[in-house]
C-alpha cells in the first residue's frame, strides 16, 4: 500500500499519558518505529513535541476523545501537521490486528493516508466558541433563576407574572424591591409602574395582594442579586466577545450564515460548518 507520510506517529492520548508511536520510513524502503510514553502535564507534552521534531515527524495523528486531546493540540499545532479523528472512524477501518497498540494503528493508518480528519477551528473561532459557550451556560442560568423566582411568587401568591410580561422589568423590578423592603400597601406598590404598565394599576393592585412570608421575602432578594451577578458577567463576556466576532469577517472561509451560526449556536459545534469538531 503507496505511503503518503513517510515520517508520522501516532498518539494514544489519556488522562495522566499519551503513549506515541513514531513511524519512519526512509529513503532506501527501511521502515523503524519507536514508542515512547509522556505525561500529559504541560512539561510532559513539551517534551513529547521535542521529540517528534528531533524524528523530523511531519504529521501527528489522535483520537478525538473527551477532552484530552485539546492541550496535546495546543502544543503540537504550528509545530506539525496535526490530525484530529473521530475515534467510530478508526474503529471502522478494516485490517487492524487483535495485537496492536492503539498509538501504533493510529500511525500505520496516517501513513497511508487512510484517516479522515475532523475539523478543528482556526484558534480565534475556538477561543469565541469557548466565550460563546460559557455566555450561553450564564444565559441558561438566569433563565432558571427567573424561574426559581416566579416560584417562590406563586407561593407567596403574588400574582405579578399575570399582569407584566417580564417580572425582571424595570417596573416589576421596582415592585419587587418594594415587596422585599417591607412596602405591603398595593396601591403605592403599583404606582411604581412605568410607561403602559401603568394603565394596568388596578389588576397591579390585586396582583400585588398576596401572603408574602419573611423566607419568601429572603428568597426573593437572594433571587434578585443573583440576576444582578449573572446579567454582570453576560455583558462582559458579550464585551469579551466583540473583537473576536469581528475577526470572523476576516476569515475567507466564514459566510454570513456561518458567522450568525457561530454568535448563536458556536458553543454546539457550529453547525454551519461542514465537518465540525465538537467540544
């Protein structure tokens, strides 16, 4: 079978070691492989980088597998050629013998050009994915914070949601700051409506009169700062966000349907992408 990377390895990536074969064919048809195993702290895989480049290792291929596999990428890229495969793909190819070691099947198949790599973006795009991501856990959350409140609203049986739109809204807000507060006379607590919602006073009033108990009360302000904290750190990780989003304009190979994917959705893979690699 043609040998399309004559001088290539293979790495059987783990959570403590990656386990590296390295595969050299020379000039005259010799064919020479060494194994070495490295620690996956950051020394460990300096050191495994060294190496490969003191072989003339011109392609590395691993296994997509968890996590693990992002810090050995990190290192490797810039240095070598660095191909990323979904473990289902190297499992399916034909031909593996019952005693071969994962790190050395890996580089056997990379020689000959049998290993469809995933794709793995640029490190701008990975950078806003894991921004993206982490605003879009943030966005979750407060979303289930919202929820948790409108909870503890209904057992107070403070009927707010049934009048506003948004118990987070500025008028709602000043309602249930006033509630917290100690403020129980409904018509006051109702005059804190703003714009529109004020025509609506009167069904306020009678939203407003509930049975608020003291831990209801606590609940609630404890609700509030959290929002406050979460609605905090969604705008700075949208400000962190900015530059790199723009940077996505510069890059040839990014459509406008790939760029609104990738402010959306980026965190899930960026669906817009033919062949993306997820996590």
């Amino acid at each position: 079978m043609q040998v399309v990377y004559p001088q290539c390895a293979g790495l059987d990536v783990h959570k403590k070691i990656v386990v590296a074969c390295a595969r050299i064919l020379t000039p005259d048809g010799t064919l020479t492989t060494q194994v070495r195993t490295f620690t996956t702290m950051t020394r460990g895989l300096l050191d495994l980088v060294d190496w490969l480049l003191s072989l003339e290792i011109t392609h590395v291929a691993m296994e997509s597998t968890g996590e693990f596999w992002k810090p050995v990428f990190n290192l490797l890229e810039g240095n070598v050629t660095v191909l990323v495969v979904n473990a289902q793909h190297i499992k399916q190819v034909p031909g593996r013998k019952t005693d071969v070691k994962d790190a050395a099947w890996i580089a056997e198949l990379l020689a000959h050009g049998l290993l469809r790599p995933s794709f793995v973006p640029p490190a701008p795009q990975r950078a806003l994915r894991d921004l993206t991501r982490q605003r879009t856990h943030l966005v979750q959350e407060r979303a289930t914070v919202v929820n948790r409140m409108q909870k503890v609203l209904e057992w107070a049986n403070l009927k707010l949601s049934a009048v506003v739109t948004d118990v987070t809204g500025a008028s709602a807000r000043a309602m249930l700051e006033a509630l917290v507060a100690g403020r129980t006379d409904v018509t006051a607590l109702a005059d804190l409506a703003k714009g529109r919602l004020r025509t609506k006073r009167a069904e306020l009033e009678h939203a407003l009169q509930g049975t608020l108990l003291p831990h209801h009360a606590f609940m609630i302000a404890q609700h509030l700062a959290h929002l406050d904290f979460l609605e905090e750190q969604i705008a700075t990780f949208g400000m962190c966000q900015e530059p790199l989003d723009r940077n996505l304009g510069e890059m040839w190979w990014v459509t406008e349907l790939h760029r609104q994917h990738l402010r959306v959705s980026l965190a899930d893979g960026a669906p817009g992408v033919k062949g993306p690699l997820r996590g």
